[in-house]
C-alpha cells in the first residue's frame, strides 16, 4: 500500500495539482475505515503524538479561514492537510513492528521505480520534454523533472532513496535485500545527478550523518557505505562526461546515442553492484580486527573532519571571510544549467531565496500572532515582491508555517515532525532504524530550503520514514481498540471522507473548466464553471472561469456581471480586478487597474494595459 499510493501520487505530477488531493485521501479514509470495522489496535502514546499534532495543525488551518487572506487557497490547504493526516493514520494503524523492513523495502523499491522512470527517459528520449519548466526560473529547462515536475522534489525523492536503499544494503536481514538495495543506488545516483538540485546535496550530508550517528556499529556501517558507494560513484562520473545530456542538447540524435551507452552503463553497474554484499560478507568472515582499531579508525576520522573544516577556513581568509563570501554567493544567481552543470552544482546562491525569505519575515511581521491565514504568502508575495518572479511558496516550510499560521501553527508542526526523532532512542533496537532516520532527517532539512511540503509524494515518503521509527520504537503488540472508539474513528474517517469528496468534486470542475478554457472550448469551460460554483461555493474562481468564457465568446455583459459576483467573494484577487478592467470601457477602467496596482504592482500584464490605454 506505501509504496503504490508513493508511487501514484508521484506520477501524478507528485500530488501538487488539488486534483490529487480527493482521490488519495479518500482512499486512504477507506483504509483507516477498514482497520477500524476490521479492529484496529491501540497507539502508544509516543505514536499518538504524530497523527495527534497534525490533526491540530490541519484544525488549525481551517481556522484560519476567518482570517484569511485567500479563502479558496486556505481550503486547499486544508484539503492538503486531510491527506497528510489520512496517510499518517492508515500507516499507523496498520503498521507492526515486525514490518519495519517490509514497509521501508516497499518506499524505496516505489522510488527506485520512479527514478528509473525518470532516467530512462532521459537516456532513451531526451528530446521529449520530461524537462521542468518553470517560468519562474530561467535556469530549469533541463533539469530532470518528471513525472513530479519539479526537479527538486524529484532530487529529494531520489535522496530518500538513496539513503534508504543504503540502510537496506548494509542492514537488510536477506542477501537478496541488501543485493537490491545496493543496485538501486546506481539508478538513484544519476537521478539525483540531473536533476541539478544543490539543496538536496546538502539534505543527503546532514541524512548520512544522521544515519551514521545513530548507528551501532558506526566504522562497520561506513566502511560498507563507502564499498557500496563505488557503482553509483562510477555512474554519476560517467554521467558527467554525456556532454549532450549535460546541456540543452542541440542534436537530440547525439544525446539519445550518448543516453544509450550510458544506459549500458548503469545496467552493467547495476550488476556488478547487486554481489557487492556478498564480497563484503566474504570480507568480514576473513578479516576480524580488534576493538582498538575502531576506536582508533573513528578517532582517525574526527580529525581528518576537523582538518577539512580548518583547511576549508583558512582557504576563505578565516571564519568571518567564509561567512561573507557565503552570504554573497547566496544572494548572486545560480549560473545556467545550459552552460556550466558543474558550476552550478557546486554554487552557493540561493536562486532568489532571500527575496522569498525577506516577504515571508514581512508577512510574519504584519501579522504577529494568527499569521497571514494558510495559503496567504503568494498574495503577500505578489504586493511586496522586488522582481517580477511568480512564486506560490516561500521555499521554507518553516518561515512560510510561521508567516501563514503565525507561532502556534509553527508550534504545532515543529512538535509533529519532532515526534518520530523523540523515538529515536528506543528505535535504535531496530537494524533499519538509522536508515529511516537518515531519510527523515533530509526531508526535515531540504524542507527548511524548499516547497517539499506542498509535493504530497515527498511528504508521504517523508512522514512513512518517521513513522517507521515511530513503529521500531513500539514494545509489545498493542491491544486492540474497543467497540466505541472503533465507531467514533470510523465516523469520523466518513465525515473526512466527505469533506475530501467535496473537494475533489469542486477541484476536479475547476481544473476541467480552466482546460477547456484555455484550449477555447467556451461552451465546455462554462459550464464546467457552472458545475464548480455548486460545489465550491465559497470560492470566487469559478466566477473568474465563467466570466473568462463569457468575455472570450463576446459576451462582455455576463462577463462583467460575473467578474463582480466574484470579487464580492474575493476583493483580493487581482485577476478579476484585471478581468473586470478588460470587460470594462476605456473611461471605466481606472478604478480596477488602480485595485490590480496595489494587489500586483509588479504584474506585467497590468503594464501592458496600461501601454495600451
């Protein structure tokens, strides 16, 4: 079940269209439903922490609907929320501790396969568009992105992979496990490589430290990390050097010949990988070195750290210089993946961070202690942006949380995601206990620097590593549950259940009617539109759909008409301020491109009209 509902969020652009939202939580409902009839068993009250803190944050976001900026983004956020809530419910419940293994085998064999998709396309039809492309940032066009479609989320999806698929090879219990996990490496490897995702480099670093610091045998552990680590390292040089893969390729026929022998490559790696375990073992049986020499070893390695970091300072100019530099490189843009990979790879800029950063501390700021309301940053954004950049999300899960929800809804995320790393302890009994941390603790960092949250695919595969320790630090089997709270949780699983099929309905309208729209099927986006408004009442964006129809189709009395009825629901969408002053003469006009000014001062299309009047 992980992996297959993993696996179809992600091939469906990684759950982040609303769309996504309404089938997975519904069937995930029917999941926590079934164990309930069927006598589900009692949480620990560890366990009960997790699902505890995010059904208050997922409250919490509904509340904000009385304060909210953007009534029809706090909903989607809200239905978001009920996903995240349904997977972390059904896992929980249906979760042994005996099935560790076979719950983290099942997510890294679902990513694996996404990242396998992912390759092959780029070996095999490189010409194809399986590219991320992003208006937003000039610098994506070949970057391997689908079927997520965004290049960093697949770089994060592939970093749990790997780290899992590590922790499989040194500590699975079945030669055939380890064997698998550490031929996965070789396909992960190179995903992560195209993707060109720096934030997800640093995710791996602070994971394999995880990983490592959690481990038992820890010199043991690295040693066999390094050994598996040769096939994949092999493979990502040999990535490198497919210059026609490496940039925008100006012969698709070159790339395609170039994707084929590296593709042999990997297959032949891949191999060679799967009886890497059985040397080691055969290795271990030999070679017996004595107690001192690990002490020594991790000794040894201390102070090769602590040299990098010295040497590292000294080359800067010292701490302070290091410190500038960085803040520097930061805020410069990152050079273009066409002309240079290996620079950007290795750049310090934040890709316009800063900027994001700056507006979400502002929104914090006006708004102390509720927040903007959930789903409010991208109105923000848009009055107080210094650059003409598109953004939805402020890049940080963290800074967005506190500007959104203010300080409680931080508080109520922070203790969620905290309440898997509190079982860390008691989880260490566990052989795979590290690995599931490694993996958690990369999604954890990687979200403080990107959107992970808003990628249910990510999150979910996030949220099973956390609750796989949650799961190795259970003692004995609970009881099961008794009759009454059975019944409660499954009428409560059902009132969900209709919140998300309410959802899913008015989405599913939505989205038909803004593709029929743009491919000027008038007739079809409005009814469609029509369709949505009885379903999504409260929203003014059906409104926007129809009047866009009707203004396209020559009707500009009903366009109008319908313009206003949206923004009596939503004064703060400057797209139908605009509309409005499509549909409006020339004398008309000024009072709605004045609102489309204070809304989105920077919008181009608010430029254009202007030109024009």
């Amino acid at each position: 079940m992980v992996g297959l509902t993993v696996a179809a969020l992600a091939a469906d652009a990684g759950g982040y269209d609303s769309t996504s939202w309404g089938w997975s939580t519904i069937a995930l409902l029917l999941v926590v439903g079934t164990s309930l009839v069927l006598g589900g068993r009692r949480l620990a009250p560890l366990e009960w922490a997790l699902p505890g803190f995010i059904a208050a944050l997922t409250a919490w976001v509904w509340f904000s609907l009385a304060w909210s900026a953007d009534v029809s983004e706090t909903v989607h956020e809200g239905e978001r929320m009920l996903l995240y809530l349904a997977g972390t419910l059904s896992l929980l419940l249906l979760g042994r501790r005996s099935r560790v293994e076979a719950l983290l085998v099942s997510l890294a064999s679902a990513i694996t396969a996404i990242c396998f998709y992912a390759l092959a396309v780029r070996m095999f039809d490189p010409g194809s568009g399986a590219y991320q492309v992003d208006s937003a940032d000039p610098q994506a066009g070949f970057r391997l992105a689908r079927p997520l479609g965004y290049a960093n989320a697949l770089a994060i999806l592939a970093v749990i992979g790997i780290l899992l698929s590590l922790g499989l090879a040194v500590r699975g219990r079945t030669l055939l496990i380890r064997a698998l996990g550490s031929s996965a490496l070789v396909i992960l490897g190179p995903t992560l490589y195209f993707t060109y995702g720096r934030g997800a480099w640093l995710g791996l670093g602070a994971g394999f430290v995880a990983l490592l610091a959690s481990e038992r045998g820890r010199v043991e552990a690295l040693g066999r990390a390094l050994a598996y680590a040769v096939a994949p390292a092999v493979a990502v040089a040999l990535a490198t050097r497919t210059h026609p893969l490496t940039s925008d390729p100006g012969s698709v026929a070159a790339a395609r010949h170039d994707g084929r022998l590296l593709a042999v490559a990997i297959v032949v790696l891949a191999v060679a990988a799967a009886f890497v375990p059985v040397a080691l073992d055969r290795l271990q049986r030999r070679i017996v070195l004595p107690p001192s020499w690990r002490r020594r070893s991790v000794l040894a390695l201390a102070l090769i750290a602590v040299a990098i970091v010295v040497v590292a300072l000294a080359s800067a100019g010292g701490p302070q210089a290091a410190v500038r530099r960085a803040y520097h490189a930061f805020n410069a843009p990152a050079p273009l993946v066409k002309t240079d990979t290996k620079k950007r790879l290795f750049s310090l800029s934040g890709s316009n961070r800063s900027d994001y950063w700056r507006v979400a501390w502002r929104e914090a700021e006006d708004h102390p202690w509720l927040g903007g309301g959930a789903g409010s940053y991208q109105r923000f954004w848009l009055r107080h942006r210094s650059a003409d950049l598109p953004v939805r999300d402020a890049h940080s899960l963290y800074l967005e949380t506190l500007a959104e929800l203010g300080p409680l809804g931080l508080a109520l995320l922070l203790c969620a995601l905290a309440a898997p790393l509190a079982a860390v302890g008691a989880a260490r009994r566990s052989p795979l206990a590290a690995a599931a941390l490694g993996a958690y603790v990369a999604f954890l960092v990687h979200a403080g620097i990107d959107w992970d949250w808003e990628m249910p695919a990510v999150t979910l595969a996030a949220l099973v590593c956390g609750i796989a320790l949650l799961l190795a630090a259970r003692g004995a089997e609970t009881r099961p549950l008794g009759r009454t709270p059975r019944a409660v949780g499954v009428g409560l699983a059902a009132l969900l259940g209709a919140v998300a099929l309410v959802g899913f309905a008015g989405n599913r309208a939505e989205t038909s009617a803004a593709d029929a729209l743009d491919a000027s099927h008038l007739h079809q986006a409005a009814a469609e539109a029509r369709h949505a408004r009885r379903w999504e009442p409260w929203s003014a964006e059906p409104w926007r759909l129809l009047g866009e129809s009707q203004l396209q189709a020559g009707e500009v009395g009903p366009a109008r008409a319908s313009f206003l009825r949206g923004l009596e629901k939503d004064r703060g969408s400057w797209e139908l301020w605009l509309d409005l002053a499509l549909a409006r003469r020339d004398d008309q006009r000024r009072d709605a491109l004045t609102q489309v000014a204070r809304l989105n001062p920077l919008s181009p299309e608010l430029r254009q009209l202007r030109g024009s009047s």
